[in-house]
C-alpha cells in the first residue's frame, strides 16, 4: 500500500515516514501543495495524509482539487491550528479523519490502519483464504496457524494478491502500489518477491500463478488426491 505524506516540516515528514515504512506501506513525502496535487492526479496512492498549512498550495486546496477529481482515495488531515472551523470546513471539503498536532506517531498509525480498511470497503482487519490468513495490522501471515517468515515486501505483494483473488495483477501494479517513487527497485524484485512468496505459502492450499505478458494472480491450488 503506498502512502501519499504533504507536510513541510522535513522533521515531521521524517518521522511519518519512518514509521509508516517499518509498518510495511510505501511512502512518498512531498514538501508543497502543489507537488502534492500533481502526485495525487498519478492515482497510485492508497491514502493520502495532508497537512493544511503548505507552502504554494494549502491543503485544502488540494483536497478540493482531489474531491473534483472524484478519487475516492482517504484523506488523514493533519494540522496545528486547533480552530473547529478548520476542521469542520476539511471535513466537509472531503477529508475522512483529521489530527491535530502534535499527535502520537502509533496514533497515527491506528487512523491510517482505520482509513485504509474502510477504503477496502471494510474489510476485515484479517484475510483469511483456505488455511492462509493475513493480519492486516500485525503484517503477519499464517497457514494454518503456523506463521510464516515473511518479509515485509512478501506480506505486501501476498495482501495485494489477496484482495484481488482470482484477478490479475500486473508487474506495473505491484511495482507501483509497493514502492515510492524514489526508489530505485523495480520488475527484478517483484520477480524475487513472488518466487520466494510461492514458496514460502506452498503449503497453504494457494498459488501464485504467473500469467505470461500479463502478471500474477492467487488461485486455490489445483486439489491434490493427498491432502
Ligand atoms: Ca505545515
């Protein structure tokens, strides 16, 4: 899942990045309003996280921008202005939750965890396939109640799949919903990443199925006669 942060103060953004990227999401931090709606009409990001004061464009600037876009994406407002007219015209602009600085960074992260299930249309804080479960907000995986040693970029590949059952899901999308833009992994670990994923969930009833020119999809493995 890649997160979207607009927040001027390098040592704020920072923090919110470090935190969201041990937490397993993909982060890109613009400084100004206006990178930001530039970012934001790319329509990679699964949550955008927008402060209101911001050089060139404010936030709320952006927001209305986003909203006449009619994209979908949540909104997690953050501000230092404690004024509830400020937060009353965000709310009714299109913002989805709104935090007023200074906020606890696992504050934070609970309200992002919230949006993005709500964004998934309230899907269940656990995934669960056959004898494959994924937590959601633990980031862990697990087959039959066994966890598997997963890395954080298998987790994230295995969420996408999951969501999307039985589709495919191009290189492109995973490369995009994974990674930041600056940085420089690309199609080679997506490779690495399902060949070691399929693997490690062998035994799980599930397989990710490489479709040729297309992409991958997670499909009930074919019934074996020994179970
Ligand atoms: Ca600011």
């Amino acid at each position: 899942m890649r997160i979207l942060v607009t927040e001027d103060d390098a040592a704020l953004a920072e923090a919110l990045q470090f935190s969201l990227t041990q937490a397993g999401y993909a982060v890109d931090w613009v400084t100004n309003g206006a990178a930001a709606d530039e970012a934001l009409k790319d329509d990679v990001f699964g949550l955008v996280i927008l402060d209101l004061g911001l050089p060139k464009l404010d936030g709320f600037e952006v927001l209305r921008r986003l909203r006449r876009r009619n994209a979908p994406l949540p909104v997690l407002i953050l501000s230092g202005r404690e004024k509830p007219e400020e937060k009353v015209q965000a709310l009714d602009l299109g913002a989805d939750d709104y935090l007023v600085k200074p906020f606890s960074l696992s504050e934070l992260q609970a309200r992002v965890r919230a949006l993005l299930r709500r964004g998934q249309g309230g899907a269940a804080l656990v995934i669960s396939y056959g004898g494959l479960s994924l937590d959601t907000i633990g980031r862990t995986v697990s087959v039959n109640g066994t966890t598997l040693p997963l890395s954080v970029h298998e987790v994230g590949v295995l969420e996408i799949l999951l969501y999307r059952f039985g589709r495919v899901v191009s290189k492109e999308q995973l490369v995009e919903q994974l990674y930041s833009y600056d940085s420089d992994v690309g199609y080679n670990a997506i490779e690495v990443y399902v060949h070691r994923l399929r693997k490690k969930i062998e035994g799980s009833g599930l397989n990710v199925r490489t479709v040729y020119g297309r992409g991958y999809l997670l499909e009930q493995r074919a019934a074996s006669p020994i179970q």
